[in-house]
C-alpha cells in the first residue's frame, strides 16, 4: 500500500511546476511519516489465523466417536485445543470425554493441560508448565519436576504439525517423553510403555490419520474436514 501511495505522488510531481512540486513534496514528507508507524504495526497486529479441524473416530466401520480441534496462531504464539467424545462397547459399554489445551512458542511447548472424564466422572485432571530449567507437571495435585528437558511435541499437537524437527513425544498419561519412529513415508509409530500403539499418517503436514492398536481393539482416527478462519 505504501508503495502505490508513493508512485501516485511521484507521479503528480513529475507533472507538476517546480513551486508546485515542492509543496507537494513537504506534504507527501508529513502524510508518510504519519502513516508510516501505522503499516509497520498493522501485520503485527492483524497476523492471527485460526483452523478447525474434525476427525471422525472409526472403529470396525463405525463412528463411535470424534475429535475436534481449534488451532490458533497469534505472532509467536500458538494454541491447540482438543476435544473428544468417544463411546465404545470393548466388555461393557465405555464413554470417555476429554479436553486438552497446549501452547507453543518458537515450536517449544510452554503450556498444556488436559482433563478426562471416564463415564461422566472427573477421573483425571494434568498440568506441564514451562520453568527456567525445564517443566513442572503436576498429575492430579501431585508435582513432578522435568530438569533439562526441552518439549517440542506432544499427543496434541501430533495432530496438526509433523514431527519433522523432533522426534520426541511428551505423553502426560505415563508422564515421560517417549520417541517416534519413522516407518514409511511420513507415517510414524509411537509405542506405548503398556503394550499398545499408535500409527500417525501424515498429508501436507497435517495428521490424516491416526491408527489406534490396542490390547483389546483397534481404531482409527480419520481426517474429515479443515475449516480456516
């Protein structure tokens, strides 16, 4: 924008007299410099962008379940919110409820906290928060501090950022980092310390699908839809 302004106003100079143009000139010196500060704060200010996304839980060809997430980008700071809801009969009917927030700065995780309901009842509730030497996760009012640590990814943001810069995973359900292997193209297994597993599939950067292997069922979540805003 600021460009265009400056050619039409050269432009009116150069068809302009001398007396003319020089007025013209103190006038253009006083708009730019009251515009100037303006155009270098409004990218600052305006740089926000938001995506939905919605994945469908699949398990032997029926929904029982989905996942939806809120991903939001504010200058260096990015937050991912996760929801879920997924009923399922493995002996006796099960339904689990969760949310979980993570915030990112400079692709380093800062904050996350999560909650789940087993049934309609508060089972779980964790916290990871960044300190000067590491982090300090607090599972259900109990400490633990994390020295020396670095996170960049978590089981939220598996979701909406391939693991191409590291391949470390914090998983607050055992409160450690585990590691990723990459066992095709982009498509990465994470193996649980309880036996079962997790298969990340990965299209343009962003998780398509999920394959869950559990010691009792398998299932899968599955991409739907994305939404900007």
């Amino acid at each position: 924008m600021l460009t265009l302004i400056i050619l039409l106003w050269l432009r009116k100079v150069r068809n302009t007299g001398e007396t003319n143009a020089a007025f013209l000139r103190h006038q253009f010196t006083k708009i730019t410099r009251s515009i100037l500060p303006l155009l270098l704060l409004f990218p600052l200010s305006t740089f926000s962008q938001t995506k939905n996304y919605t994945y469908q839980v699949i398990r032997n060809r029926d929904q029982i379940g989905y996942v939806t997430i809120i991903e939001k980008q504010d200058r260096q700071r990015r937050t991912i919110e996760l929801k879920s809801q997924i009923k399922a009969k493995i002996v006796f009917t099960v339904s689990v409820a969760t949310s979980e927030k993570t915030m990112l700065e400079d692709q380093r995780i800062v904050y996350a906290e999560s909650r789940k309901k087993i049934n309609g009842n508060d089972e779980v509730s964790k916290k990871l928060t960044s300190t000067t030497n590491g982090y300090q996760f607090i599972n259900n009012r109990k400490p633990v501090q994390l020295d020396n640590t670095t996170i960049f990814n978590n089981t939220v943001s598996l979701f909406v950022t391939e693991p191409v810069h590291s391949m470390n995973v914090f998983a607050d359900t055992f409160n450690k980092l585990l590691v990723l292997k990459k066992i095709g193209e982009h498509t990465y297994l994470l193996e649980l310390p309880d036996g079962n597993r997790n298969t990340y599939h990965y299209e343009n950067g962003i998780c398509s699908e999920v394959k869950i292997e559990h010691k009792f069922f398998t299932a899968r979540i599955v991409l739907d839809k994305i939404t900007v805003e």
